[in-house]
C-alpha cells in the first residue's frame, strides 16, 4: 500500500502536507510524521511506537486524506471544457427556474453548441433534457428538432457505450480463445454495435486495439481488415480533434504503425511513426516518456526489414533491462544482433530475461513469451546447447501446444519436429532428402500472409539449406512478400 504514496509528484508532496496540517486538530501530528516516515520507508518505528491497531488506523485516515487532496488537486489544476460547461448549465438552469428564458436559452444553445465540439454526449444529453423541460415556452428552440436532437445524440452515445463494452469483454476473452474472428464478429453482433456512427479517437483506438490483437493472436496481419483506417484522416483536424483525446490518438496511430510494419508496408508504418511523434510532443511530458520504447522499437523493425541492420541495432543498444517496459525492444535488440551473427551478445540479453514463462505472460503478453522462447531455442542450437534447446521446446509444446495447435494457420509445431530433426542430423539440412521432408510436413502460406516474424525464423533454417548468410535470407523473404502485397 505504500506505493499507493509514489504517485504524488515532488511538487505535490508539499502541497499535501500542508493540507494534512490544515485538515489536523491542535497539536496532532502523527500524520504529517507517518507521511515522512513512509517516505523514507521507517514506517515501524511509528507502528512501534503507537501499536499496531492504532497504526491501522492512523494510516486508513492517511490514505483517505490523500485521495481527497488527489480529488481537490486535479480540480484545481483541471479547469476544463467540461467542468466550465457543467458549472454554466446550472447557471442556464437557475436562470430558467426563475423564468429569464430568453437568457437561459440563449446559454442553453451555446452550451450545446461547446458540448457538440469536444464530443461529451452525456453534457450534450443534459442540455437538451434542460431544453426540452422548458420547451412548452414560446422562446424555446422547435420542439420537434430538439426531440429529434436528443435521440440522434442518445443514438450515438449508446453506440459509444457498445463499442466500449465489446471492447472490453473482447481483451477479457481473447487469450482464452483460438478463433479472434469469430470472437470479434460475435461480440459485435451481440452488442449490435454501428461501425459506421460515434466514431472520435477514442473510440478508433479501441478498433484499432482490436484489429491488432486479431492479427497477433492468429499470426494473421495480412488478413486484418482496417476498415476504419479513413475515419482517422477524417477527424485529425476537425472540431473533434481535441487535446483531452491526444494521447488516444498518439497510441491509434502508433498501433497502425505496428499493423502496416507487419503487413511489411514500412514506409506507412513510418509514416505513422512520425504522425504519433508530433502528437505525443503535444501529450503531457509523463505520457511521452512511456511511449519511447514502443516508438524506438518499431523504428527499429522497420529499420531491419527495410536492410539497415547496424542502424537498427544502433537505435537499441544500451536500453535498461531492468525496466520491463524495454523487453520488447531488448527482444528486438537480441534478434538484430542474432540476425547480424553477434550470437554471444544476443544470449547475453536474453538471459536477463530470466523468471518464468508464466510471469512475462502475465507482465507483458503471450505473444512475447513465444517469440522469446523461438530466439532462445535457435540461439541454443547454434551454441551447441542442444540439450536446452529440447528443453525449451518441450517446455513450449507442454505450455503452448494446445494454442498453437488450434491456430489452422500456424506452422509452428510442425516446424519444431524440422528442429529437432536437424539438431539429430545436422548433416543433412542441405540434402534433397531434408529439403523432400520440408515440404512433406510444412504446407506453407503465400510469404504475404506469412507472420513477419515467425518467417524470420523460418528463415534460419532456410538459410542453414541454402547455405547463406540468414539476414540475406530474411531480406529476400521480405522483399518477395512486399512486392506482392503491393
């Protein structure tokens, strides 16, 4: 509970001991000395001093104060568009009760009008329930259009409110899931959701959120359907377009970034790399720090596949392995340096990466512990640890393999038994005979459709075939994929 502390920023540490002062009888203290004491983690020693009862006590009424100072605070410094909207509409209320409708409607219609702007549909739905209230006057807006008005807006609020909740019964599903298309399309369909109306970044993000997890849940971007991509263009600019929704635009347009680099479009997901920058300079300073190694890694992917290998690793070199947020990128890192030979110096980063599958599963995602688990396995094998790398793959199928199996589109599991073959007989990976059983047990998509980053790994042991350099060989899958996908 201590940590709850650490989210008062240095300036408001001062400001919160005073308001416990302001707040304290005379001569009581031991407020003011528990937030110390917390802070320089001697808590005991008050514990100590005044029981463990008391102590209980002493710090529930802490955090109590601490979420009312948090409360006042952010009313104080958030003066926004909607508190000053709602302020003013129990002005235009007052105002009408005391019969001044001509001033109460003439607030009404701009309150409507500032509402409509920033897209708040519950203020907007309060306006219109004041109008209609008071509508019987001869001042009053046409009745009918300020009926007409409130269903259309109650229309789209509801159609917010759908797309939120499918949103989130869809995070809550998917891991448990093998099909995403079908769990996507039958929430839609139980929430009746509109993909055509109430759209605002919010709202885009959530769809975006979901077509990536659809493409990285069934290794299938190819297939992702970006239906609402021309939605985005059409509000960057407009009256909706407002700086409370920055940060969920900074992130819709930093996951379409992640959709189109694999789909292996690089300069759009460049593109839109550099859209998000010039958001998140707009975004608070705390918020544009914790997107920096998302926005590093993705760079440095398309830096990768685009055949700048050495700028890539460059761009990742040094991170904190410390800092979980920067395993995406380390894992990345490990890749590039695997890819360009450094082979030591990728098994040395991931093995900072010690703890348990299950604790990166749930600390970060499924999809990055498999990844890991790949890099690890063919790290393993050109070090000559090939009693790890069945360690590893056994760990994988016993863990992973019911998932991969129901993925009809995943080749993973019949590229393992390839794997395990070639450590046996490493002699043979360049013989007809090795090339015949490849084709036997892997029916492979079309390289368009094919994982960006499972083909990676395919292409180490296309390489070991072919006898050629593995990063000439990832270019060359890519390149071929490319150009059909355009």
């Amino acid at each position: 509970m201590n940590s709850f502390f650490e989210i008062l920023e240095k300036d408001q540490k001062s400001r919160f001991v005073k308001f416990l002062k302001s707040k304290n009888k005379v001569n009581e203290t031991k407020n003011v000395e528990l937030f110390y004491a917390i802070e320089s983690s001697k808590e005991k020693k008050i514990q100590k001093q005044i029981g463990s009862n008391a102590y209980r006590g002493l710090k529930k009424r802490l955090i109590d104060n601490l979420i009312n100072f948090l409360a006042e605070d952010l009313i104080r410094k958030e003066v926004t568009e909607e508190l000053k909207i709602i302020k003013q509409l129990v002005v235009a209320r007052k105002l009408m009760e005391m019969n001044y409708f001509l001033e109460g409607f003439k607030l009404l219609n701009k309150l409507r009008l500032r509402a409509e702007k920033i897209g708040y549909y519950s203020l907007i739905n309060e306006v219109y329930h004041t109008q209609i209230q008071f509508s019987f006057h001869e001042l009053a807006p046409n009745q009918d259009q300020l009926f007409q008005g409130l269903l259309s807006n109650s229309k789209a609020q509801l159609n917010q409110e759908k797309l939120n909740m499918a949103f989130a019964k869809i995070k809550k599903e998917i891991k448990q899931t093998s099909n995403v298309k079908e769990l996507i399309h039958s929430v839609y369909k139980e929430f009746d959701v509109d993909l055509n109306e109430g759209f605002n970044f919010k709202s885009l993000y959530q769809l975006a959120e979901l077509a990536n997890s659809e493409g990285a849940y069934s290794n299938d971007y190819y297939s992702v359907n970006l239906f609402f991509e021309d939605k985005v263009e059409e509000i960057i600019g407009s009256k909706l377009d407002l700086p409370k929704h920055y940060t969920y635009k900074a992130d819709l347009l930093l996951t379409l970034a992640n959709i189109y680099l694999r789909k292996r479009d690089f300069i759009k997901s460049e593109l839109y790399i550099q859209k998000a920058q010039i958001v998140l300079d707009e975004c608070v300073i705390e918020f544009s720090k914790s997107r920096e190694y998302q926005i590093k890694t993705l760079q440095s992917l398309c830096l990768t596949y685009s055949g700048s290998l050495n700028e890539s690793i460059d761009l990742l070199i040094n991170l904190n392995t410390e800092d979980l947020k920067s395993a995406y990128a380390n894992l990345v890192l490990a890749s590039n340096l695997f890819l360009k030979g450094e082979i030591k110096s990728a098994k040395s980063l991931i093995v900072k990466y010690y703890r348990s599958d299950s604790y990166y599963e749930n600390n970060l995602d499924r999809e990055w512990v498999l990844n890991k688990i790949y890099i690890e396995v063919i790290i393993a094998i050109e070090t000559g640890d090939i009693d790890y790398a069945e360690s590893r793959m056994n760990s994988l199928i016993r863990r992973y393999g019911v998932y991969l199996k129901a993925q009809p589109q995943s080749h993973i599991i019949r590229f393992l038994k390839l794997v395990r073959y070639y450590c046996r007989y490493p002699e043979e990976v360049t013989s007809e005979k090795f090339s015949a059983k490849v084709n036997e047990t892997i029916k492979w998509k079309p390289l368009e459709q094919e994982d960006l980053f499972l083909m990676t790994i395919f292409a180490w042991l296309k390489s070991k075939m072919q006898k050629k350099n593995l990063y000439a060989v990832v270019l060359e899958l890519v390149s071929n994929s490319s150009d059909k996908n355009n």
